[in-house]
C-alpha cells in the first residue's frame, strides 16, 4: 500500500503541504491541469527552489489576481464549487469533508452553526487551491493512507479578523482536539486553520512513522521566518512494509472494536454521528438493530479504528451521541494487498480498486460513483455501465 507520512516539526500551513508534495515527485503541470476543473479564474500556481536554515526546499504560491479574490464565503458557496468541477468525485468528497471540518470548527469556537459561518481567509481563492490542491496532489501519488505526526500548537497571538487571539486560534484549537500536539517552545502561528483542517481529516493514524519502504522525500517551505528553526514541512512517500515484531505478517493487523449502544437517539443524528467517526479515523462504522431492557428496540453502533485513534473516536461518540459509555476489544483482521488503478473502458477512463492475492488479481472493482455519473450521463442503466465496465477492466489487466 502507498502511504504518505507528514513530519510536521515547524508546524503545517496548506502550501507546505502543496510545496512537500511536490518536492516528492508531484509534477507541477498535473496538479494545475486537475486544480483547473475548478469553477474559478485569476489564479495561478508557481514553484520554486528555496533554502530554509540547512534545507533545500519548494515553496509553492498561489497567485491571485485582485478581481478573482474574494473573501467571506460560507461553506455552500465553497462546496458548489467543489460540486461544479470536473474533479474525480474522491477528490470533491474528501475536499468537501475538509471545509465542513473547518466550518464545525468555526461554529463551535464562536457558538453558531456550520451554515452561519463565514469562511474569511479559507474563503479565499488561494485557500481552495490550496485544500483541493493537497487532495489532488495525494490523489496523483497514489496514496492510499496518510499519517501525520505530532503538531507543534506554538504559541504567542496574532491579528485575526476578530481582533487578537492567543495561538493556537480557536478554530485552529478545535481542529486538533483528539489529535497529538507538542509544545516546541516557538512563540508564532505554526499551525493553520487550513493546514490543520487538511491533515487532521485526512489523517488515518498520528504519531510515529509506519513501518514503510521510503521511495521519496519531500520537503515543503513556510512563509515566514522561524529564527533559529527552519520552516519547513517533509512527507515521506512509500509502500508499507510487514510489521518487524511480534507475530504480525504482511496483510495482518491489528484494529479496536469501538461500540456503544443506544436506545434514545433520534434516528436523524445518526448521519453526521458516522460522518464524524470516519473524520476522526475510523475505518469503518455500522449499526445493528438489537432488541434491549424492557423489550426496547435500539441500536448497536460499532467502529472499527487503528488503535491509535480510540480516543478520539470515543470523544465523538460521547460529543455525538447520547450514549453514557463505550467499549472496546482488539481484534485482528487480513486485508488484501490493493491499488487504485485508472483504466480506459470503453465509456471512457474510470478508477478501479485492484486486491490481490499473493500477487493474483482477485478483485477488480470500479469506483461506483464514477460508473453512476457516466450511466446518467449517457443515459444507460447502472448496471450495465457496471458489468461493461468490469469487464473492460478484467481484459485490460489480463492484456497487460
């Protein structure tokens, strides 16, 4: 599996990240070609070569003429944009799910409602390059997982548009509940709302480096300058390897059996309940009907998560739901090796997940919403969009 890690020691801002994945290997050209689906004009995206203390770095710009650049969008206004491109639908979900973390996030700082807030900066064209720029750079590395370290909260205030505010500010601070943090003693922003809100959704485990086969290294830089601490962000890019202890082996791990039991919950809450669970990590969620105490129908809510993420997926239980307490036993699963791979079918180029087994392709399945949108677009029933599709697929890679 192609895994990215982010090591953040100077902290995280989204042209960082655009800047490390790019030092990685992401050619500038793709990304602007894929960034230029977006519904949005008078901007452009440079690179160039800089020295931050001891490191050789790339710092990525989005330069934005001044009639192209407004400020104080809502979230209905970024997520239309986001819908009205011709972007992969896994790029526009997951950069949706980014701007609604960041509009939970404001709204519970400031006491309103997600649809209340007013984006000011991230509203902002460069901010939108920037948040669907990460996701579509991870996207053409093939990345499968992201995992981050530790995030320095730095400290000191700053001039926001509501006045000053300590460091880190409280959209910022929400952004990073659940999530490890250290205190490197830097006095300055090091974390931004946007940085925080990409890494932290997209974030499948936190901490220490996975266990991988490094194939890249690259280094984004900051803005501003840090004294005696060179700005910058670096993410490793590689494929994951077979644990070294214990008697893991390559396609075993192990996960947490996260559950809780609920009998008075209106079925309503239960949608942003898991929406919330995958953000904070969860791998996968589902309910079973059971029948309780005093012949009282009720629900079973289970997560399965990293091990690693069983606070913060606890914290979103007792947040979201009514539940007084949660349980949770280790379990150990075999995954499939597996790869997203884009394939030219005859209605055109879709994603497929591959799995195999010890090296055979066992599983070919193209990506459903890919194969929705195009049977709507032709006018077809789905299913036979889906079964043409598998099978164009099927000898493409026998082909091959």
């Amino acid at each position: 599996m192609r895994v990215v890690y982010f090591d953040c020691p100077s902290g995280a801002a989204g042209d960082m990240i655009l800047g490390a994945l790019v030092d990685a290997g992401v050619p500038l050209e793709a990304l602007r070609a894929e960034l230029g689906k977006l519904p949005l004009t008078g901007w452009d995206l440079v690179a160039r070569e800089v020295r931050r203390g001891p490191f050789r770095a790339t710092k990525v710009d989005v330069r934005v003429d001044a009639a192209g650049h407004r400020h104080g969008r809502g979230l209905g206004d970024v997520v239309a944009i986001l819908e009205g491109s011709g972007l992969a639908p896994g790029v526009r979900e997951q950069a949706t799910r980014i701007f609604t973390r960041l509009a939970d996030a404001e709204a519970r700082a400031h006491g309103t409602t997600r649809e209340a807030v007013h984006f000011h900066d991230v509203g902002a064209v460069d901010a939108i390059i920037d948040v669907t720029g990460g996701v579509v750079a991870l996207a053409l590395l093939g990345a499968e997982a992201v995992h981050v370290s530790a995030l320095p909260v730095g400290g000191g205030v700053v001039d926001g548009p509501h006045g000053r505010i300590p460091v880190p500010g409280p959209g910022t601070a929400e952004l990073l509940r659940g999530f490890p943090v250290v205190d490197t003693g830097v006095h300055a922003e090091l974390v931004t709302p946007t940085g925080a809100a990409i890494l932290t959704t997209l974030a499948a485990s936190a901490g220490r480096m996975p266990a991988m086969t490094v194939t890249a290294v690259g280094y984004g830089a900051g803005t501003r300058d840090l004294g005696g601490t060179p700005n910058v962000l670096r993410c490793f890019v590689g494929e994951t390897t077979a644990a070294a202890a214990g008697d893991e082996t390559a396609g075993d791990e192990t996960v947490l059996q996260v559950e809780t039991t609920i009998d008075d919950m209106s079925p309503q809450l239960y949608e942003p309940l898991l929406d919330r669970l995958l953000d904070a990590g969860a791998l996968d969620v589902f309910l079973t009907p059971v029948v309780m105490k005093r012949s009282r129908p009720g629900v079973v809510l289970t997560a399965l998560c990293p091990p690693d993420r069983r606070e913060a997926v606890a914290r979103v239980l007792f947040e979201e739901s009514t539940t007084l307490g949660v349980r949770w036993s280790e379990r150990r699963r075999a995954r499939l090796e597996r790869e997203m791979v884009t394939l030219a079918t005859a209605y055109g180029a879709i994603p497929f997940k591959v799995s195999r087994l010890a090296g055979r392709v066992v599983t070919l399945t193209p990506e459903f919403a890919d194969v929705a949108r195009i049977a709507r677009e032709k006018s077809l029933p789905v299913r036979e969009v889906l079964d043409q599709a598998r099978a164009d697929g099927r000898r493409l890679l026998h082909d091959a």
